[in-house]
C-alpha cells in the first residue's frame, strides 16, 4: 500500500489549492515543497482574480510590433537574446501560435477555462475562512493613446463573443473611478466579474494551514524525481522518499527539474515578472488598474501600493534585472504622480508554454503522474479550478470541461 493517496510537488497556489481539494475528499495527500506556501511566484502577483483575461500573449500584433517591443526603451517587454538563442523552439513556437487562428483558438480556451475558475477557487476560500481576503471591486484596464485605445478593440470583441462581462467607461467616468490617475485617458473598461485578492500569499497561506487541519502532510523539500511503477508513483525529495497512488508536479517554472515527471519533453518557459511595494501609497488606487501601454498593474495590497507586471524572457538563473525595476518606478509616477522610493522589489517567474495555455492533465508516459503547471500571469485566477480538475481525474471523474486544448501531450505550435 502507497504511502499517501495523493504527493503533490510544489506549494505555491495551484500545488496547494489541488493539495486542499484532495485533502476535503478524504484522500491522504503529501505535499512536498522546501520553500514555505505561497513564497514563490504566487505571492508575488497582481492580486487580482483576472476571470477577463482570456486574450493570450499571442497575438498577432506581436509581428507588427515586434522591434518597439524588443528595442524601444519603453517597451513593457523586455528580451534576452542569448536566452532566445538557447531556446529557439519556445520562441518560434511561441510566434507561430501569434497567428490570427491560433490566438483565437487559444482565448476560446481559456475563455471556457476561466468562466469556470470561481467555482474552482470559492470553494476552498470558504474551506479555509478566507472571505476577508476577497474584494468584489471589478478591475480597471486603462488606454492612453489613441492608438492603444483602437487597437484594443479586436480584443474587446473576442472577450464579448466569450461572454465576458464589461463595461466601457467614457474618460471621466474613469477618472471619477479612480481620481488618482494623473494619465490622459483615452478609452477605459471596467471588468466588473474581477476580484482583488488583498494578500496572495496570506490567501495560500490560509489554505495551506485548512489543508494541516484536514489531516493533509507537508514535507519541506523539493522532488527532485518521480517513477510510475504501475501500481504506484515513487518519490525522491532530498534524501528522503515516498510512495503514492499519484503524483501531481505544480512547481511551476521549476517543474522540468523534476526526473522521470515527462516535463522535460515539453516547451516550458519563463516569462519573469516584478513588482515594486509603497507601504504608504495604497490609498493612490481603490482597486487593481491596469494601463495597458505599460504592460502593468497599480494595485492597493495588503501592504500598501504595489505595481507589478511588465515580461522579461530570460533564464530562470539570471539576475534581476535594474532596468525592468527601474521602469516600474517611472511608469508608476507617469501613472499616479510623484511616488517615493519603493520599501522593496521583487523576481518572480510565470511559468509559460508558448501558446499560453496551461498543462493540465495525466502525463502522455506515466498514467499516474498528472502534469498540472504552466499558467502563466493567471496561476491566482486558475489555482482553484486546476487543483479541482486534477482532483477528478485522480479519482476518475469527469470534469465537466473540455481539456484537450491543455493535455501535456498537445502540439504547441
């Protein structure tokens, strides 16, 4: 008999809310991390539960704006050829999935993904007496430019055709929205569905410790291999080792380091993000904004004001980079005026296939190993639904959802 039903590898919020659903079934789950829950990537986002954001990465503006992105010294993206050099199946992969079809393919399937990540989410939050945590304020996304307010209208549309509810604001209604914002305001929508998480990282935190309650085990080390026997998966974390029913790999971009998971086969990258905290500023926003030319968000978190957002691909190993954090700072007094220097800086890592669509799903060469990873900026938003999906499977249920679009066997290009 395996000595868990259930070992989950990584506890940031995906690994934790699977952990948490399987635990509140009555499965015996292992979660194994060396890092505490929700210290990595998920602590470190825009705290806002994004149920609109089904419009990828991917998108066929990409080709017509390719060299600003890459070479203007404002670009919200930033790119590191040699990292590119090393990788060119993630990046030509990547561009072939910015084609008019497949970006349309891909937001429908997030579309369906994300219409269903509240009921995945809600039901842990209630588990581990989270409500508190939870703001119903909307999200904000704000255009400067003409141009940036024309050309988003292809994605308003295909965000309407999948039902996702917003409103358009004229300029002033914005700005009595939000007095703050010291921009010019040339178009503006109001996603009304979104929520703001106040604290990520108090959010698994609280769900971690419902999980302890229920009777769930968490070691403090990392997997560093997995072997389906066909009976049972084992486990190696450190020096120690473990038998389980399944295993769930959810370390997130660190999830091809793990031997024997069949992550290694697949395209995973990094999109890493930062964010700058102002513990004296949260008062500059009522809720999360996002100004879409500079590929950020102005969010009031727990512990103050925080901007985060912006993509650099580069190597999980590289050092953060001044420059990304630099323009943070000034995007953010162009945004909401003067602002002091930031009490702090973080580096986090997106996980990222290239056609933006997470991995979800039993690993095309082990039965009992389910790949549960690659969500990149929508972790916080799919963390719920993801853990309940893996869950099914496990216990060999249906769904309710379709999931080709995100089998870890797919084509990603």
């Amino acid at each position: 008999m395996a000595d868990f039903d259930i070992a989950v590898a990584g506890a940031g919020i995906v690994g934790v809310s699977t952990a948490l659903w399987g635990q509140m079934r009555g499965k015996r789950v292992l979660l194994l991390d060396a890092e505490p829950p929700g210290t990595g990537t998920s602590s470190g986002n825009a705290c806002t539960l994004a149920t609109y954001a089904c419009m990828p990465v991917n998108d066929p503006s990409v080709f017509r704006d390719l060299p600003q992105l890459l070479l203007g010294a404002d670009s919200p993206l930033a790119f590191s050829l040699p990292h590119a050099l090393r990788n060119p199946r993630w990046m030509m992969s990547f561009l072939a999935n910015c084609r008019t079809g497949p970006s349309r393919r891909i937001a429908g399937a997030l579309a369906g993904l994300l219409s269903q990540a509240d009921a995945g989410l809600d039901p842990l939050i209630v588990e581990a007496g989270a409500d508190d945590l939870i703001v119903p304020c909307g999200q904000l996304s704000i255009w400067s430019t003409t141009k940036g307010a024309e050309a988003a209208s292809a994605g308003l549309d295909v965000r309407r055709q999948h039902g996702v509810p917003f409103k358009e604001l004229s300029p002033e209604e914005a700005k009595a929205m939000e007095p703050g914002l010291k921009l010019p305001i040339a178009r503006a929508v109001h996603y009304t569905a979104a929520r703001q998480v106040r604290d990520p990282l108090e959010l698994v935190r609280r769900l971690h410790a419902r999980f302890a309650e229920l009777g769930g085990v968490t070691v403090p080390a990392h997997v560093t291999a997995v072997r389906d026997t066909g009976s049972q998966v084992h486990i190696e974390a450190g020096s120690q080792a473990f038998t389980a029913g399944h295993a769930v790999i959810a370390s997130g971009a660190f999830s091809g380091s793990i031997k024997g998971a069949g992550v290694r086969a697949l395209p995973l990258g990094t999109e890493r993000g930062y964010h700058l905290m102002f513990p004296q500023d949260g008062h500059r926003v009522s809720r999360p904004v996002g100004w879409a030319e500079g590929g950020f968000y102005a969010v009031p978190a727990a512990g103050g004001l925080r901007l985060a957002g912006t993509v650099e691909i580069a190597a999980l190993t590289a050092e953060a980079n001044k420059g990304r954090l630099d323009y943070l700072a000034r995007k953010g007094r162009a945004m909401l005026g003067p602002l002091p220097e930031p009490a702090s800086h973080w580096l986090g890592f997106r996980p990222t296939m290239p056609d933006a669509l997470p991995v979800i799903g039993k690993s095309p060469h082990a039965e009992r190993i389910l790949h549960a990873f690659g969500h990149q900026h929508l972790g916080l938003t799919l963390g719920g639904i993801t853990g309940r999906i893996v869950t099914d499977l496990i216990d060999g249920e249906d769904p309710g959802l379709p999931l080709a679009a995100f089998a870890p066997g797919r084509r990603f290009a």
